[in-house]
C-alpha cells in the first residue's frame, strides 16, 4: 500500500487561495480497475483509492502515514511567480509593442 501526500493547487474557477493550505494524503490505485459486463461501469474492488486524508502540516500527514506503516512519497508545492502589473502599463507612451484597435 502506498500513497502521496501533496498540498493541492488552486482550481481554474477561483481566485483566492481558498483549501490549498491543507494537505492531502491521497492512497495509490492497488488494484485494477475493471468494466462491469451489465451495465458497463468502471469499478474497482480498491476503496482506498476513494479516501482523501487531510492534515494540517506535512509533518502530521507523515506522522500518520508511518504510524500507520503506509510507504509514501512527498510532492512538494511549486509555489506560483506572481508578476506584478499595472493597468496603466497598457497605456504608456513607450511600451515595446504599438498600441493597436
């Protein structure tokens, strides 16, 4: 059994940094998935790979996982380079690109 504790990125719909300082243990997929012949769903006899364990720090989420002898791997968050920009720099007399309508 093996899993991956990461802190997860901001979705595309928001814009604040709502649920991206918490951190996720989220378990790997042990066994195949298979298409059930009646009605032709996906499932899998795993459940694991429906749990999301949260934790506060990365260090509780380790804590857990080797109390619990659970092998785990850490993706660190790659933290975003904000670029600073003022509506006004669109205007300025001497900006590289031509102002065009």
């Amino acid at each position: 059994m093996s899993a991956k504790i990461y802190r997860p990125a901001k979705t595309a719909m928001q814009s604040g940094k709502a649920k991206t300082h918490i951190w996720l243990l989220e378990f790997d997929q042990a066994a195949p998935r298979k298409i059930e012949p009646i009605m032709g769903y996906t499932g899998s006899a795993d459940t694991r790979q429906q749990l999301k364990l949260t934790f506060e720090t990365l260090e509780q989420a380790e804590a857990y996982a080797t109390r619990n002898g659970i092998e785990y791997r850490v993706i660190l968050p790659k933290e975003a380079n904000r670029q600073v920009v003022s509506y006004t720099d669109n205007f300025r007399f001497n900006r590289i690109q031509p102002w065009t309508h």
